[in-house]
C-alpha cells in the first residue's frame, strides 16, 4: 500500500494567511475608511477557553485585521450578554462575532447565539445559518466542520458516493459537517453516544471523522483500509486526537495529523469569514 497523504492544515492555514493579509491590504487601500474587526466575546474566566481566544485574536493581527477583545464576568446573565450582542450587530466596524463556547451555565447559549446578526455570524452559530448552510445557501458554515471542507476540497479529496461515518453530533462540528458532506454528495452515517454496533459501522467507512471528544476513541481496527481519516479531537495533555493515530494511519489514504491537521483550519476558517464580511461591506 502506498504512504498515507498528510492532510496538512497548519500549511494550508499559513497560505490562507497570507492571502488574507493581501486581501485586508487591498481593502484598506480602496477604501480609507475600512477598518473592519473581529469581535470576541469571552464570559468567565476558563483558562483554555481564553486561550482560544487569544490564539484567535493573534491570527487576527497577523492578516492586518483589528480585533475587539470583550471580556464580561462569570455572573453575566443571559440579558446583560444580548445587550453586547446588540450592541456589537449595531457596530458598523464589527463585520465578525465570536461568542467563545462555553459560557457560563446560568446563560442560554442557543438564545445569545441566535441573536448574532446573520451576515456577522462567523464562525456560523446561529440556527438561521445552520439551517441556510444545510439547504446549500451560500453562509457562513460553522469554522470547525468549514475549515474540514477545506481541507479536503484542497487535497482534491471527492466525497461523492462516499460512505462517511461521523462519530459526534455536538451543534458546532458533527452535525454541520455531516450536512456539508451531504451536500457534496457523500452517504453519511451520523453516530453518537447511543449508537450500537459502531466499529462494524466504521469498517464500512471510506471516510472516518473523529468529532467525540476521547482521546484515541476511535481504534485502528476499526479503519478500513485505505480509508481517509479526520481527527478533530485534540487532547493537549495526551498530544492526541479522538482517533488512534499511531496505530491508524498507516492503514489510510489520507489523514489529518494531531496537531497540525484540522485545529488550525478552524481559525484560518474564522479569519477567512471575517474577511470575507469586510469586503461585503467595505465594497
Ligand atoms: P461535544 O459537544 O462534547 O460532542 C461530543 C459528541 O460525541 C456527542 O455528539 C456525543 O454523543 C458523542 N459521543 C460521546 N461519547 C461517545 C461514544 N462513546 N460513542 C459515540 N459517540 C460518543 O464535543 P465537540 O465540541 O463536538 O468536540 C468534539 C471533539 O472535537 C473534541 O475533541 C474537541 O476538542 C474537538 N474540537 C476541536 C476543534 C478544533 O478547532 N480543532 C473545535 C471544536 C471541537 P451524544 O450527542 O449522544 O452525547
């Protein structure tokens, strides 16, 4: 069997970068008063999610795009957390919002998603989005399972015809992405954590995303061979993914490595949105 392709997100990131970077350029100088800004809401103080953040806020500079750091406190309600939304969908220069998840559990996260302005929704939250995205209308897909599309569309991977299992269903990354691979014409399997039988469904897979949550969940047994692999999982304290990579990809045509894979398409997704927002409205 011939070597296994890398899926290598963190190049592809850095190309994006830079063809981001030229595109802000060229805004500014056609139009003096672009400014646009990626807001980042961030309520609480969980160490990994201001992490994110920042890492978000960082990519963000390196294009030349300004960002908005908004860091509310632990006790916010639900109502004091729409009121910045509002606030921030009114702001002409804010062409991008990201409510970092999760928020604190006195919060209805779905309510202060959905009230994200559609064409502002980038990093593709809101349930109008969702539901347009799976209707194959042209919006912002959700950054995670977007960026995965990206990546495979780079390798030339087709889908069509595919069997795909995709093992998670959480709102932000199983269910989108397995919309979106719908949309590109695979056969999608959707599991979760009242599936049974799920190694017989993975071997029949020729395309296996790991979306769960657990480190190494998902066993190299399981894979097919010559099957592609999409780890989304990143467990930093074990290095790994939600698939047993060690063992597993080997036995593939393709896949994604932990780190390096689909993490840094996630943000590169959320930058190219943002930008893709400016020029909408910087014309
Ligand atoms: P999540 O909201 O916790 O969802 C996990 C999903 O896995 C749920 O649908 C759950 O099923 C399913 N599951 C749990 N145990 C299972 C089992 N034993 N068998 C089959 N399915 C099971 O997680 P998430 O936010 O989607 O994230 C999933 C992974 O992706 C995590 O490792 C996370 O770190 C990673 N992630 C990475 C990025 C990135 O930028 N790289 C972004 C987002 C997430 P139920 O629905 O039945 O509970």
């Amino acid at each position: 069997m011939s070597e296994p392709v890398i899926l290598d997100g963190k190049s592809l990131a850095k190309e994006s970068r830079i063809a981001l970077k030229r595109e802000i350029d060229a805004l500014k100088q056609k139009n003096a008063s672009a400014n646009p800004v990626l807001a980042t809401i961030l309520v609480g103080d969980d160490p990994a999610s201001a992490t994110y953040v920042k890492m978000k806020q960082t990519s963000c500079k390196k294009v030349g795009m300004e960002s908005l750091k908004v860091e509310m406190p632990k006790e916010t309600t639900t109502e004091e957390l729409l009121a910045k939304i509002r606030e921030l969908n009114a702001d002409p220069s804010v062409r991008g919002i990201l409510l970092q998840h999760p928020v604190p559990k006195q919060i209805d996260e779905r309510v202060c998603f959905d009230a994200i302005a559609l064409e502002k929704d980038v990093d593709g939250v809101t349930c109008l989005g969702f539901g347009m995205m799976a209707m194959g209308e042209n919006v912002y897909g959700s950054a995670t399972p977007q960026g995965i599309m990206t990546l495979i569309d780079h390798y030339g991977i087709d889908l069509k015809g595919k069997d795909v299992v995709v093992v998670g269903r959480s709102p932000i990354l199983g269910k989108p992405l397995a919309m979106m691979m719908l949309n590109k014409h695979a056969t999608v399997t959707i599991c979760h954590s009242r599936t049974t039988n799920l190694a017989e469904k993975i071997r029949q897979a020729d395309v296996v995303v790991g979306a769960v949550g657990i480190p190494r969940f998902i066993k190299a047994e399981w894979i097919k061979d010559g099957a592609v692999i999409i780890d989304a999982g990143y467990h930093p304290a074990e290095n790994c993914g939600d698939v047993d990579l060690e063992n597993a990809a080997a036995k593939s045509s393709a896949y994604t490595p932990v780190p390096g894979g689909v993490g840094p398409m996630t943000i590169a997704t959320l930058i190219a949105q943002t930008v893709d927002s400016a020029k909408k409205y910087f014309r």
